[in-house]
C-alpha cells in the first residue's frame, strides 16, 4: 500500500503536540505514514489546502490563527464545523476538500468517559467563557439533548452572540458575577477561559456549598490540575481535565486518512503528559 502522509498547519507551529499524538498511532498500528508540522501563514492557507493532494497528503489539521481560514477554504462542511464557524480536520473526498471541527468529539467523548451518568441530571449545564471552544462544547451538549445550557461571559455581548448563533432555544446567557456560587445549581461546570492557565488568575467560584453530583471540567491543560479542578477536588467532587479532549479530538482525523480509528489509552496520556513535563 501507498505511504500516508497528514500533517498539521498553523502560524506557528512549533507548539503543536499533534505530531506526538499521530506518530505515537502510526507505530502503535503499525502503519507506513507520516505525520508533520507545517508552519502556514494565514494568506497562504487557501492555496495551501486546494493544494494538499498536489503535496502529497491525505489531509491536515489546523490550529491557531487558521482555523476560520480552513473553514473558509473548504468546499463541504460536517454540521459540527457550521455549528463552530471554524476547522481543526480537513480531508479530501471526491477531489473536494472536507472540513469538521472535532473539539465537539473530543470534548464530549472524554466527558463521557471520565463522568459517566452526568447526564441523568436536571440541573443546567454551565458554559464560562463564549470563544470557540465554548461554542464546540455548546454544540455537543445541545447535541446530547441538554436543556438548560447557560453561558456566562466576561463579555456578555459576545455570550449573546454565541447563543444567537446556535439557535435550539436551550441556550441562555447570565452574568459573569453569577458564577460564583453556580457550584450549588449547575450540573456540570466547563471553564472554556484561558483563566487557570499558569499564572493567569482564578475564577473566583465558591465551592463551600456545592451540589455534590456537579462535574467539573476545564479545557486547560497546562496545568493538567488547574487551580479550578483542585478547588472541586477539595469538596469531593468528580472532574474532568483538559488533555482526555486533546487526545479523543484527534480520533476522526486519524481514521480519515489512515483508515484505522486509533484508541485513546493511558500510554498515549503518558507520551503526552512527559512531554508536558519536559516544558
Ligand atoms: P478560544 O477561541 O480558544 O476559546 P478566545 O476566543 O481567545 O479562545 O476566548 C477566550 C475566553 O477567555 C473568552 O471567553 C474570554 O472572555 P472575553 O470574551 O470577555 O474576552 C475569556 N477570558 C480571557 N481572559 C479572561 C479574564 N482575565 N477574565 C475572564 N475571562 C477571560
């Protein structure tokens, strides 16, 4: 069979941690392919995609700053990279190249994993933060059939937006000061923020009197125990960290262009935290 070739795109680069992900997959398969990191600047994007097949490769991720420039590029999109406005997976099919977002994966696959049941609860899902991240998660809980998803903002406008622009009516928006005390009426808690990456500053969320069934989660992951996801731990409640969604959002591309669905296993989570480590 024919080598694969995949690789990852953004302005820069060098910070990527896909080709550990990737590389670590293609051994553990076994499978004769490659997977680089190419740094692409912004205006160069579009030509750099309608050219992929003409380089040699399969398809490509995409990272910061290029995400909406992909998404821009490719011809057909999945419902999660309309729902997103942006790309992290691009393919080609039919000659046409094909674009998703899998945060919206990756984010509710490991949720699953790490809090199972945490569905069964009534109570509102709380989203902190109204970027892109915030509204990949958005999707997957509306997609889980979540009913009460409330989004607070520092920026109140741009939550509104958000909420305009995924339309389902189970989207509301609250103050930023309301999220203070959302550990006693929320289901489960996401920190889409960059607040808890290191030395950024806290959130502010009082745990004394939390609903013990609330899950925590934090889409950080350096540190991987944000001060967030230490202050839930302290009242014993379950969390959720920020690599498991790293790891699982690159799942579909791996299958796309090498056409075995790789696993998400604790040696992966290894490779990945010494890296971390080494930084
Ligand atoms: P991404 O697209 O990766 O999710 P982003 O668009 O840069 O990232 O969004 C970062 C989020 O962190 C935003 O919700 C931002 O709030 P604003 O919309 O008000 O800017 C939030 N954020 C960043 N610094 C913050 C801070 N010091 N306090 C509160 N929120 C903060």
């Amino acid at each position: 069979m024919q080598m694969k070739h995949a690789c990852v795109i953004g302005w820069p680069i060098e910070h990527s941690r896909s080709p550990l992900i990737h590389g670590h997959w293609l051994e553990r398969y076994n499978i004769d392919g490659s997977y680089t990191k190419v740094a692409v600047r912004p205006e160069e994007t579009e030509d750099f995609l309608r050219d992929l097949a003409g380089k040699g490769y399969s398809g490509c991720n995409v990272t910061v700053p290029l995400k909406e420039l992909a998404f821009a590029a490719a011809d057909c999109h999945t419902p999660e990279a309309l729902a997103v406005g942006a790309a992290n997976t691009i393919w080609l099919e039919d000659g046409k190249i094909h674009a998703t977002n899998t945060d919206t994966y990756g984010f509710m696959k490991h949720l699953d994993a790490e809090a199972p049941g945490w569905d069964k609860s009534d109570k509102p899902v709380v989203i902190l933060g109204a970027g892109g991240a915030a509204r990949a998660i958005c999707f997957g809980f509306q997609q889980a059939g979540v009913n009460d998803i409330v989004i607070l903002n520092r920026t109140t406008e741009r939550a509104q937006k958000l909420a305009e622009e995924l339309p389902g009516g189970n989207i509301r928006v609250a103050a930023w000061d309301d999220r203070t005390n959302c550990p006693e009426w929320a289901s489960v808690i996401v920190n889409t923020t960059t607040l808890g990456m290191k030395g950024s500053g806290d959130l502010g969320l009082d745990f004394s009197s939390a609903n013990p069934d609330c899950v925590v989660a934090d889409i950080v992951y350096v540190p991987l125990q944000t001060d967030l996801l230490q202050q839930a731990q302290a009242q014993g409640l379950r969390t959720v960290d920020g690599l498991g969604m790293l790891l699982h959002q690159a799942v579909p591309g791996f299958e796309r262009w090498f056409g075995v669905r790789p696993e998400v296993t604790p040696e992966l989570r290894r490779v990945i935290l010494d890296d971390l480590g080494a930084n």
